[in-house]
C-alpha cells in the first residue's frame, strides 16, 4: 500500500525514526542553550568559583520527559471516546499481539510525554484509527481522535501529522488514487490545522485486490 500502507508505511516509519533522531539532538542542544534539561548555559566560571571547585559536574544525554510505558490495548478499549467497531475489531493477530503502533513524544507541552496510538487491521495494516493521549492529574485524556481509515498518525518535530488515503471507486487496498497530509499543533489546549497537503497517485499502475475498506 502507498502511503502508509504495509511496504510505504515501513519506510516512512524508517525515515520518521531518522527524524526522530535528528530532533532529539536538535532538541539536546538547544536545551544546552536555553536552560532546558541539558547542560545549562551559565558562562564562564568567576575566580572565586574555580578556587572554591563549586564547578559541578555536567551530565549529558539526560532525557527531558521519559517514556512512561502504558498498555495501548486497554487504554483504547477503555476509552469512551474511541467507536464500538474499532474496539469490536481490535483483537490479536498472533497470539497475545495486537495491531497497534505507539509513539511517545512531547506534542502537548505536558509534564510527560504524550502517546500516540494508531490500530490497524491484522491483514493488510490498514489503519482504522488514530488517537492521541495526553496525562492530565495522572490519567489520560483523549485529545485528539480519527477513526476514516486508512489513517495513520505520527509525531513530526512536535507537530501531530496525520496521512489519510483516499479511494475512489474500484480501488484496491494496496492502491489508493490519493491521500491527504494534515499537521497539526497543540494551540489553545487543542489541536489546530497547520498545513494540509493533497497527493495525486498515478493510476497507470496497481492491479487487482481487496476492494477498498469502508470508512463507515
């Protein structure tokens, strides 16, 4: 599937945790410069502090908020905001393995990181919901939800990105004839559109497969 469909989905995973890598040293060295959780940026040192040896030790690589682990199943199924059909279908493909993805990242400013949760479908990794969650007093709240498959949701330099496929008619699931590109940003306690871009998939290739999955 293009997009983030099964082979697309992959590599942009791949390409997302090289960015993911690239923020955190971006995000590393302007704590440093900032006062942030790093090493601070205080100046040089007086006389009188050097003869004390008051200078302590710098300590780097300190992560700003650690991921606190949490079980996606139950968070989801428990969830009052997410739809009876997403809870109904979401059951093990292997096993006690389930078909969700989840990300930890800081796209709310909270004091712990926020989780992002993407389900999908066992067969073809068809995403069939997106949710965000953020901790509040020691629980989490639902903050942003979006259950049109396929839909898939990712945290991109702090900013909540959402790619949505779109069919038309007598599409496979492996070949959608679009999708849309939505980034959000947490303003005002909520998420805002930032940005919205629309991709054109040739319909020169492709061939045939399952039919495309009902968004209802």
């Amino acid at each position: 599937m293009r997009g983030v469909g099964a082979r697309a989905r992959t590599a942009l995973k791949a390409g997302s945790s090289a960015a993911a890598g690239l923020a955190a040293l971006g995000l590393f060295v302007t704590a440093c410069a900032t006062g942030g959780t790093g090493a601070r940026d205080e100046g040089p040192a007086g006389s009188d502090a050097v003869a004390k040896g008051s200078i302590k030790p710098v300590v780097s690589g300190t992560p700003s908020k650690a991921p606190k682990r949490v079980d996606a199943v139950k968070l989801v199924k428990t969830d009052p905001e997410v739809s009876a059909a997403v809870k109904r279908d979401l059951k093990p493909c292997v096993a006690d393995e389930y078909p969700v993805d989840v990300s930890y990242g800081d796209l709310t400013g909270g004091a712990s990181n926020d989780i992002v949760i993407n389900v999908m479908t066992c067969a073809d990794a068809v995403g069939v919901g997106s949710y965000v969650y953020r901790e509040e007093n020691g629980r989490y709240e639902n903050v942003f939800k979006a259950e049109e498959p396929p839909v898939y949701a990712e945290i991109d330099r702090g900013d909540l990105v959402v790619t949505q496929q779109l069919y038309e008619k007598g599409d496979p699931v492996s070949y959608p004839s679009s999708e849309e590109v939505i980034t959000y940003r947490w303003t005002s306690a909520r998420f805002v559109e930032q940005s919205r871009i629309h991709n054109d998939y040739s319909n020169a290739v492709g061939g045939s497969g399952s039919p495309a999955p009902d968004a209802n």
